[in-house]
C-alpha cells in the first residue's frame, strides 16, 4: 500500500510518502523563523503558510518518494487536535485529493500519531512494529505533555497530562524570561551543556505525587522570582549556563521520574518518548540512564521525527488500514479539541 499523509495541526507543514511500513519521503517545512519575531505560534500566520505552502510540499514528498498522485493507493491527515484554521488546511487537502483520486482517506489523531514514531527506524526509516512492546509512552512538545500507556498496538489510555503549561511552554517562556529568543527550548539545552546542574534550586511539582500529570506554571513562576531576585545572573554567562542546567534538571527530573513510576507501577518492560521536548539532550541522556538502571528498554524518536512531521501520521494510517480500520468520511471537520480516548 502506497499512502501520502499530510500534517499541519500547529506551525510545521509536513507531507509523507509511506509504502508498506517504509517512509519513502518526509518534507517538512518549518515556520520557526516566521513566528520567533512575535514569541510564539501566530495562527493566522501559521494558516496562510500552510495554504502557501501545502501543494509544494506535497509535491516534493512525491518527487523525493519517485511517484505521481495516481501510484497512491490511500491519503491520510492530522484531524487533530491542533489549531482550527491550521488544521482545515491539511484535511480538506487530504479529503480533496481523496475525492478526486477516488481513494480513502483516513483522519489520524496527531498524539495517537506520536505514540509509533518512536518505532520508526533506520535508513530509509521503517516502522519495527515487529519488535513493539507495551509501553508507558511520554508526548512531550511546545503544546502537550502527557504521559500514555500503550498496552498493545493500537491500544492505548492516557494515564495524565499536564494541568496548566507543556513542558516545551515551560522551556519557551522561561527562556523568554532570561532574553533568550523563541524557542528558547534548543538554545537552554545547548547552554545547559556546559553549566552546573546543582547551582540553582528549582521546584520540581508533582514530582512525587502519586498521579501521572503535571504541571509546569509553578517552575516558571519560580524562575521569574528568582530573575527579579538576582537580575545579574543573565549578564554573566557562567551564571547563565548554570541557570539553564537548572532549569533543565528540574524539568528533566519531573519527566524522568514520572515516567519511570509510571512504567514501574504499571509492570510494563518499556519506555518510549517523542514530541520536540525528546530533542532536549539532557532529557534522552537522563531518560537512558533511568531505564537502564531500572532494566526498562528505552525507544527514543529520532531527533529528525520528535517535532512534528507526516511520516508519523503516514505509519500510523497505514497500519490502521491493514488493521481494518475503515475510512474517515470524506466531509468529515477538523477536530481541534480531539481528546486520545481509550481504545
Ligand atoms: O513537537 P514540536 O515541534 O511542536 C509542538 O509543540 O507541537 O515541539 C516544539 C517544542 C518547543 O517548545 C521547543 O522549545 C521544544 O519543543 N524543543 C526543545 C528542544 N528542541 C525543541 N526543548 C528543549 N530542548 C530541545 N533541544
Ligand atoms: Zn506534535
């Protein structure tokens, strides 16, 4: 089966060529650079580059991949959640093509998509399911932070979430705090590298609590505090790096270590992670040593396939399809507010 997935739920516009479990292409145009000048996602600007830039995208995911529309066999995309405008982009492209095509389309769920890219792997990147294990399985981006047990393939529950900001929130604004440009997430990471972990002392909420959420807002207030308290910290770049690694240990902290009691509690053998966050070095390193330490296998998306892109939504759709799952309506709407149910 040869499917083309298209994915513009938030500011990345992605389209993917997938035939039989093998990404034959992933094009995805990033709009980073557009919205770091107002500090966050504009969605209005996100939605004029997606209608920009969808067909072209599209269009090289097929060249890249060697075929024409009429070598697709299916035609999937983010139904959600995501931004309303963004979305309807992607999905009445998808449903329109499916249309004219005469081809099913199916809508996938963006965080159901996420679950599986940590089993998309190697050059040409293919999706091991072969090796799937029940999982406890951390979505970590600029929007969600969650954590979901996936008990087989194709089933899942979400076991918590965050209760105010996602972790990539938390990186972004309390880089913005410091002076750093959006997404201040990569660039902490890179200053964290060299400072000390341990110079700074931040909260760590509900690290310890016996349920799977979070929550985030309570850190970044910290920092705030903490920058009006010790304004001269920012203008000396060992105090800056310091203050980076601390506040990438607490955040890493919360997310390891619930993750890990997520895992233990629920007897699952192994950990998976994606979402942009699972860029953080600091995270992958941590998250390794923990599972190793408690004899848990880790499955870390490649950096390539953390932020959003179509390969993932592509995989998922094919092996939705070879599992029966029948065709989303052609007129069916944009799901902004999608929640994951349980399947
Ligand atoms: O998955 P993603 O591309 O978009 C969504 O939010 O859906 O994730 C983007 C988020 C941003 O908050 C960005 O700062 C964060 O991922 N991020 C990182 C790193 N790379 C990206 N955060 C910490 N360390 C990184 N290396
Ligand atoms: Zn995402």
């Amino acid at each position: 089966m040869t499917l083309l997935a298209l994915e513009t739920s938030c500011d990345e516009t992605a389209a993917a060529v997938v035939r039989d479990g093998e990404v034959l292409a992933s094009v995805v145009s990033s709009q980073i650079a557009l919205h770091s000048e107002y500090g966050g996602v504009v969605p209005e600007l996100a939605t004029r580059e997606h209608l920009r830039n969808l067909i072209p995208v599209t269009q090289s995911a097929l060249r890249e991949a060697g075929l024409r529309a009429a070598d697709l066999h299916a035609i999937a995309a983010t139904q959600g959640p995501g931004l309303p405008p963004a979305l309807m982009i992607g999905l009445k492209t998808a449903q329109a093509m499916a249309f004219a095509l005469d081809l099913p389309f199916i809508g996938i769920h963006h965080h159901e998509a996420h679950l599986y890219s940590p089993w998309i792997a190697g050059r040409p990147p293919r999706a091991d399911f072969a090796a799937f294990a029940p999982n406890v399985s951390l979505i970590v981006s600029g929007g969600h932070t969650m954590l979901v047990h996936v008990e087989a393939e194709l089933r899942h529950r979400v076991l918590g979430s965050t209760l105010d900001d996602a972790a990539g929130e938390c990186f972004d604004k309390t880089a913005k705090l410091i002076g750093l440009p959006y997404p201040g997430g990569p660039l902490i990471d890179q200053l964290a590298a060299e400072g000390d972990p341990s110079a700074f002392k931040f909260p760590r909420p509900l690290l310890h609590d016996a349920n799977d959420d979070f929550s985030f807002s309570g850190l970044k207030t910290a920092v705030r505090y903490f920058l009006r308290d010790h304004p001269a910290v920012v203008q000396d770049r060992r105090q800056l790096r310091d203050l980076c690694a601390s506040i990438q240990a607490a955040i890493v902290d919360v997310l390891t270590g619930k993750t890990i009691q997520a895992a233990r509690r629920l007897g699952v053998r192994c950990v998976t992670a994606s979402g942009g966050v699972t860029c953080n070095r600091g995270l992958r390193q941590r998250l390794a040593a923990e599972c190793e330490r408690h004899s848990l296998t880790l499955r870390l998306a490649d950096p390539g396939l953390c932020t959003d892109n179509a390969a993932m939504i592509g995989i998922l759709a094919e092996h939705k399809l070879r599992h029966g799952h029948s065709p989303t309506s052609l007129d069916a709407d944009p799901r902004p507010g999608w929640e994951l149910a349980p399947t």
